[in-house]
C-alpha cells in the first residue's frame, strides 16, 4: 500500500507500542455524516486504534489515534460560566495519526474551565498526501480532513441553540498538521464536497484560528535564504482577506516543522490584511501541547486567552480594584 512520507512515519512509529485499543472519551462522539452516506475511504491498515505512546511529553505519555475511516466530533460543555464561545480542536499526527489526548481532549479541559465550549475532531486518517520536501506534484483537492473539518462546523453552528454558543464566536485551534487544517479551513473559498443535508448551509469558516506549530506550508528549503514569498499553498488557492483572526505559536528551535512555517503564514495574512498576532519562543520544540514545564511556550494557553478578549470573543478581563 503506497502512503504518504509522513502517514509512513506516524505508523512506524506507532508500531512498537503495546496492545491496542479503542478510544472512549467522557463525551459521547457524534458522527459527522450519515450512516449510509459514501465518503471517502483513508488507506486504512486495519481497524480504528488508540495507542499508548511511550514517549513522555512533560513527564507522562500520550495516545494516539490511527485508521480512523468514519470521522466524529466529541462535545465537551463549558464548565462554571458559559460565554457563548466554541473551539474545534485539530489533533495533529503528519496527517497519519491522531495525537489525541495531549492535542485534543486535553485542549478542551483549558478551554471549558474558562467558559468556552470545546469539540475534539476526529478527522480520517492517514491522508495521501505530498508535501514540500516530497519534490512532486501537489495532489488534486479536496483531501478528507478539510472536509470533515468543514462538516464538524456546520454541525456545531447549525446546534449552537442546543449547545448554548453563539454561532458568530465559533473557531478551530490545530497543532502541526493540524495547524496546517487550521489555515486550509480559514482560507477555502467553499465547501470542498457536496451538501448533505441542512448543516451544509452553515457557514464553514471560523471565527477566529489559532494555529500552533503549523507544518507544511513553507514551500523553501532550510539551506536557501528566506523567502517570505514561498508560501506552499496546500489546501487553498490564496490566503484570503475574509480569513479569521489569527494566533500564531511556534517554537524557534522545532525540529519537525521549521519556524519559517509560521512566519510565511503570518507575512501572508498581514498583506491580505487579516488580523494575526504571532509568538515565536526560543525553545520548545515540536509537538509540546499545553503540558505545562519550565518553558514559556507552553504556557501559550494564557496568551491564547487574552488574545481572544482582545477580539472580542471573550469579555474582557475585570481589572483589579
């Protein structure tokens, strides 16, 4: 079976970690389509698998989801005051895996403890992909994630009553790839796959985006001189002007997906004149989460949460007396 170079690498890592098993979160998980509709079927090896990891992130382990071939969203309430807001979080993994826990639920236990109701994707994978550092042809879109991506927003905003979120303050937060999926669904022009049903008149463009780590958009080389230009354009023809509010993090020191990444990213939305703040940290490396340790970087989750009062998605802060 022909997989792509990073689908290739999540699964050999993935490889040698003990017996499997099936991912149950708290929260029930809501298929995105319908039962009997046909989508499009990943390279699956097998069936669905939720794996330990052994590496630790922060001094613990995590878990990562592979051969996910029908997609879900998990809904996670606010907890304490509800403010109205949502988030749709991206797990990364290359587009081959999952990282679920430390990339997904556990974004959501931040984001409900301050008031934001939170939604864990999980999107098909692998994805046949190619990217930068592949030398070959970009392949056609659209690719399953953005599609599943767009469907989970449309579902969220066509239950926002039901939910108790205002549909005007829904957005998506992604890490590596999935950061990557943060920018293809900020900057897609329509819906990549036919409507199905009254979710699909939603709209599928977020509120706001915070993109951490994102990978696979810098189209240079880490021996050539910066081009600010050569954004690689994966998933959409141009960064639009009606994009998100945009955050950006990213770890000067990451090994897997360079900083130029974030930098090109941020460059191309300032001359689309899209709102867009970015920090960049020293050291971090890759795939960090929001485990807190001694590093800055991960205690992005504070930046995060005044930058998004600053936007207006959450009140601003009482100032002390």
């Amino acid at each position: 079976m022909k997989v792509s170079v990073f689908a290739l690498c999540a699964l050999i890592a993935l490889a040698g970690n003990a017996a499997a098993e099936i991912w149950q979160p708290s929260e029930p998980q809501i298929p995105l389509w319908p039962e009997k509709l046909a989508i499009g079927n990943p390279q699956v090896q097998g069936a669905e698998t939720l794996y330990r990891k052994s590496k630790l992130v922060a001094g613990r382990p995590y878990a990562a989801i592979v051969d996910v071939s029908r997609p879900t969203m998990t809904i996670f309430p606010a907890k304490g005051r509800n403010t109205g807001a949502a988030l749709l979080v991206f797990p990364g993994g290359g587009y081959g895996a999952l990282a679920i826990d430390i990339e997904g639920t556990e974004v959501c236990d931040w984001a409900t403890s301050i008031g934001i109701t939170c939604a864990v994707l999980k999107y098909r994978v692998p994805q046949e992909r190619h990217f930068a550092d592949c030398k070959c042809e970009r392949q056609l879109e659209p690719f399953m994630a953005l599609q599943d991506a767009e469907r989970a927003m449309g579902l969220l905003r066509q239950r926002a009553a039901s939910l108790g979120i205002d549909p005007h303050k829904i957005g998506v937060v992604g890490f590596s790839a999935g950061g990557h999926l943060v920018t293809a669904i900020s900057n897609a022009t329509g819906r990549n796959y036919a409507a199905v049903d009254a979710a699909d008149k939603e709209s599928a463009r977020p509120d706001f985006a915070i993109a951490l780590y994102p990978g696979h958009l810098w189209g240079g080389e880490r021996t050539a001189p910066f081009d600010p230009n050569d954004l690689k354009l994966m998933s959409f023809d141009q960064v639009v002007s009606s994009a998100p509010p945009t955050l950006i993090v990213q770890a000067e020191d990451d090994p897997m997906d360079d900083v130029r990444n974030a930098i090109t990213y941020f460059l191309a939305l300032k001359q689309a004149k899209v709102p867009v703040e970015i920090h960049l940290f020293l050291h971090g490396g890759h795939a960090f989460g929001l485990r807190p340790t001694a590093m800055p970087v991960t205690h992005w989750p504070a930046l995060a949460e005044q930058w998004l009062r600053s936007i207006g998605i959450l009140s601003p802060a009482t100032p002390p007396s």
